[in-house]
C-alpha cells in the first residue's frame, strides 16, 4: 500500500502543470509570516543567492531528506557560503498533514535542519506564484533576483534513502555553479515527491 501510495504521489507530481515561475526570468516576489510571526519577504534578500524549498514533514518524500540529514546537510552547506535558504509550507490548514507553527518548527529542530527562514502559506499564494507542485521543490535565485533553477533536491526519484549517495544533488551542484559565477549547468530537472496540499479554491 505504501509503494502505491508513493507511485501516486510521484506520477502525480510529473503529470502536474508547468510552473508557472521560469528559469531566467525575475523571480516572484513574496511576503510571508515564518514560524515566529515574523513577515518575510523574497526581496528582502536581494544581493544574496536564495534557495527556495517547498516542503511538507507529512510527506514520505520529505522525511527521506530529512531523517537521513541530507536536507540539512544540504541547507548547512548553502548557508555557511552565505546563501540564504527559506523552507515553505503551504500545506492548507484542513490538511491533515498540517502542522501548526510550533510543531513544524520542532520538527524542522527534531532533525537539526538550519534554513534561514522556515516559511508557512497556508494559502498557497507563493507556492502558486511558482508554480511549486512537489514536495519538495525547489528552486534558486541569484543576487540579481532571477530564478536559475528549478526542479528537484537530486537525480533519483526515489523515498529509499539508500539512494541518496548514488544521486547528482542538483542543489549543490547549482549551488556551485551560481557561486562560481558560472551559469548552472542543469538549470531545470523534474521534481519529484507528493503533491503539494493546497487549499481548495473557495
């Protein structure tokens, strides 16, 4: 039951609508609350390399990255070269894999995980204005505030952990690229994960 439900989630992921954000262009600006209160915006951050990461702990796919440390690892790694990395949630509040503030960030805590931000849109309007379908998702953005990158955390879509050290991480490698002044070598690779738990339009 659980590989089905895994294959759901992964098929209806790729099956999903383009994004609507594209690699190249500016990247949309955005203003949310993070899990103190505090109001966050994408802006705010320009001059910097941003990371942006949808995620959701509910999701198989998500928790693959992150009890193995390999999300956190990934998003040490970015900050200590200085790269600012905002996970977002916008698992809508009926869902039940939402977690209320507080608990998401013990679990973000739980698993030593270190973003710069840990964003909640419960509304969804960030994750639509990037056309975000997976968790996770993610994407870079340059100093200059365009988006760079689009796609998935690595090459295998897969929630085997044992994966992971077999994978191309295409954060990393953009990562590297981006702050080597060099245009990313894959600019765009397909996500992959469960599919983002949006509220339905009223």
């Amino acid at each position: 039951m659980l590989r089905r439900t895994l294959f759901a989630c992964l098929f209806l992921a790729a099956g999903a609508a383009q994004a609507a954000a594209t690699v190249g262009q500016p990247a949309p600006d955005f203003s949310l609350k993070d899990a103190t209160g505090k109001t966050v915006r994408l802006s705010d951050f320009k001059g910097k390399h941003v990371v942006l990461e949808w995620t959701n702990p509910g999701c198989p796919f998500v928790r693959k990255h992150y009890d193995s440390g390999n999300m956190p690892a990934t998003q040490k790694g970015a900050v200590d070269q200085g790269v600012v990395w905002l996970s977002v949630n916008s698992t809508e509040k009926a869902s039940a894999d939402y977690l209320a503030p507080a608990q998401l960030a013990a679990w973000f805590t739980e698993r030593k995980a270190v973003p710069t931000a840990l964003l909640l849109d419960e509304e969804g309007t960030a994750g639509h204005a990037y056309g975000a379908r997976t968790t996770p998702h993610l994407y870079i953005v340059d100093p200059k505030g365009t988006l760079v990158y689009a796609g998935g955390i690595d090459s295998i879509p897969s929630a085997r952990p044992a994966d992971i050290p077999k994978a191309t991480n295409y954060v990393k490698a953009g990562l590297a690229d981006a702050l080597a002044g060099k245009p990313i070598a894959t600019a765009t690779t397909q996500p992959y994960g469960c599919s983002i738990k949006y509220k339905s339009p009223a």
